[in-house]
C-alpha cells in the first residue's frame, strides 16, 4: 500500500517460511538515533532542519494514504546506503493505524481513556524548547483537533525559512558526513605527513651516501701512495738473510770435512796454518766456532 513512496523501503518478497511470517525489504544504512550518538548525541541546527523538512514529507506521505504511523522517533528513520545516502527512510509500521474512510476521508471517531500507544520517551513535549520554529511546530501540533488535518506545506516552509536566514546551503552534508570526512581527512593527512617524513629522511641519506665516495677514496689513494715502501723493507731483508744461515754452515761443513780428511796424525799449528794457506782460505772466512772446533778435534787425534 505505501509502496512507491519516497523514502519507503521497497519490499522484495514476503510471505510464510514454516511456522514464521517473513518479508524482506531494501536494506537500510544508520538510524538516526545510530547517527544521534556517533555524533555525541548532539546535531547542528542545519542537520535538523535538513533532517526536519525530509521527516514532514514521509509522515505527510503515509497521512495521505489513509495511515498514521503511531511510532515516530529517531530509530524509525533510517538514511540510505550508496547513492541514496542522504535520504531519509521511515520504517517499522507495527503500530500504523487506518485513521480515515479512504473513500470518504471520514476520520474516525475520538476515544476517551486510551492506552498509551508509541514509545513513552517520544510522548512528552515538555521539555522540547529552545528554538522559537520548534516552540511553534509543536504548538501547532497540539492545536489541532483529532479529526484536523496537520498543515504540511506550512510546517515544511516553517523549517525552511529559518534554514534560509541561517544562511545554510542545501548540499545535504550532515553532521556525521563532517565527522567521517573529518576522520578521513586527518587520516590523509597523517599519511601525508609520515610520506614527507620518509622523504625526508631518504634525501638525507641520499646526501650522506654521495659524500661517502670521495673521502673513501682520497683515504684509499693516500693508503696507496705509502703501502708500496712498506712492505718492500722486510720482502728484501727475507731474500738478503734468509739464505746466508743455510750457506754458512754448508761451507762449514765442508771446510771440516776438507780439514779432517787432509790432516795428520800428529798435526800442528804451523801445518793447520800451511794447510789453511795451500787452501787459499783465510781465517776471516772460517767461522770462529768452526775453527776452535777443528783444533780441538785435531789435538785429540
């Protein structure tokens, strides 16, 4: 029966599963309760009155289809999803009532010493002050009688006018639109920041690498133009020395051997220094140590 409606979910199937009666409908985003605490339960006279002038139209929609929803709050209106975001949609028609002949728009009788029907928190106006369009909407709301019917035009218009002297623009920009966009954009610009950090730091580093090259190599070409005297020293020294301990006792070897085969049994000083001399070998060129250790063996003998 409501179906079509702006800001009607649209029912996509209905019927029973079982035991249970099912229906299933567009899926919604947030109620504005939802959004009323993501908010610190606190809205901006701009998102009121733009919340205020699509809320007149869904009531004034289901009124004129003969119904009243009997249970309008916050949680029963719902905003869209995607592209439909910024729409606002009424739900839960548990306790929608006929209040008039849909052929006669008779309505029905009043009745004396009803329950309560809605939800209590929602009832009372006493405490809705502030505004003077609120004070006014709402006094006009009770003003009217059970059988009147409510001036939309002139509550939407009510809205309207102070919407306009607020200097607000309608570009449907809530206040959880700020918030998330808020969030979003100092999370944009953390990263910003953190990316300049970074860049900054490898630009460091790229100067401080650059600068490495030069000195690493003057320090290599100094190193260079010392290491080769260095190393010369002791090479040299080890070919010079090395060799003369193994030719020094070959020769002493070879001097006693020599000594020990051409002496006498009974030999002297003066035939060691005729022998020694037929030898054409000096005493300069036997080794002191050698030399006392032929006299010695040649005595004994």
């Amino acid at each position: 029966m409501m179906q079509g409606g702006v800001g009607i979910p649209t029912i996509k199937w209905c019927g029973a599963e079982g035991d249970y009666n099912v229906m299933v409908m567009e899926l919604l985003g947030p109620s504005l309760e939802d959004l009323f605490n993501f908010c610190s339960r606190k809205f901006s006279l701009k998102t009121v009155l733009l919340l205020a002038d699509q809320m007149i139209s869904r009531i004034e929609y289901i009124h004129s289809k003969n119904f009243i929803h009997r249970d309008v709050k916050p949680d029963n209106f719902l905003m869209g999803l995607g592209k439909k975001g910024n729409l606002v949609y009424i739900i839960d028609f548990g306790l929608a009532k006929k209040y008039r002949d849909a052929r006669t728009h008779q309505h029905i009788p009043y009745r004396e010493n009803k329950n309560l029907t809605g939800t209590a928190r929602y009832a009372s106006i006493n405490t809705h002050l502030g505004i003077a369009e609120f004070a006014t909407y709402l006094n006009f709301c009770r003003s009217l009688r059970f059988d009147d019917k409510p001036d939309y035009s002139y509550l939407r218009q009510l809205f309207r006018n102070l919407f306009h002297r607020q200097g607000f623009s309608y570009d449907y920009v809530f206040d959880w639109n700020m918030l998330k966009f808020g969030a979003s954009r100092a999370a944009e610009d953390s990263e910003r920041e953190r990316r300049e950090r970074e860049e900054r730091l490898r630009h460091t580093r790229n100067t401080a690498v650059r600068g490495i090259p030069s000195t690493a190599s003057g320090r290599l070409r100094g190193a260079q133009d010392v290491a080769p005297s260095t190393p010369l020293t002791p090479t040299s020294h080890a070919a010079n020395t090395s060799p003369r301990p193994v030719s020094g006792m070959e020769r002493e070897r070879k001097v006693s051997m020599r000594l020990h085969r051409g002496a006498p049994v009974n030999i002297s000083s003066s035939d060691l220094t005729g022998r020694q001399d037929t030898s054409r070998m000096s005493t300069s060129q036997i080794p002191a140590r050698v030399t006392t250790s032929v006299l010695q063996s040649a005595v004994h003998r």
